[in-house]
C-alpha cells in the first residue's frame, strides 16, 4: 500500500442521507453496473460533483467525446 493511502480511506465522518426516488434508482443501476458497494458510489459522486463544481466555476466546459470522436457539449446545472 503507497505511503498515505490508509489515510484517504480512514472513515472520518458518517452522514445519514435520505434520498429522493430518482437518486435510489441510479445508486441501483450503478451498483448493478459496477458491482461497487452504496459507500463506495457515493463517496466517488461527491468527490467527481466537487470537481466538476470547481471546474464550471472556473468558467471551464463539460465535453463528451464518443468513440468515433465527435464532441458534445455538455450542458449541467449545479
């Protein structure tokens, strides 16, 4: 295990979150895509919002690019 590693997966804090209906069936879905624990999906969800939050506010643009290369601009509201 790299140096610090077991500091970054401590837990340091628990929260208690209820979730709307479209949030349940999207954990669902991912857990039965990726086979990853709620926990884990969770903590990945805020860790890529925060990024994606800094990054619009940055004045930066979400791209999606498919296999055959066109981009798409993607359009999100935080």
């Amino acid at each position: 295990m790299p140096a610090g590693e077991e500091n970054r997966s401590a837990v340091v804090d628990r929260v208690n979150v209820a979730l709307i209906a479209e949030a349940v069936e999207a954990l669902a879905k991912l857990q039965e895509r990726t086979g990853l624990k709620k926990v884990d999906l969770v903590n990945r969800a805020l860790l890529v919002y925060e990024f994606l939050d800094a990054e619009l506010k940055a004045g930066k643009q979400v791209l999606l690019r498919d296999q055959d290369g066109r981009d798409q601009l993607v359009k999100i509201f935080l």
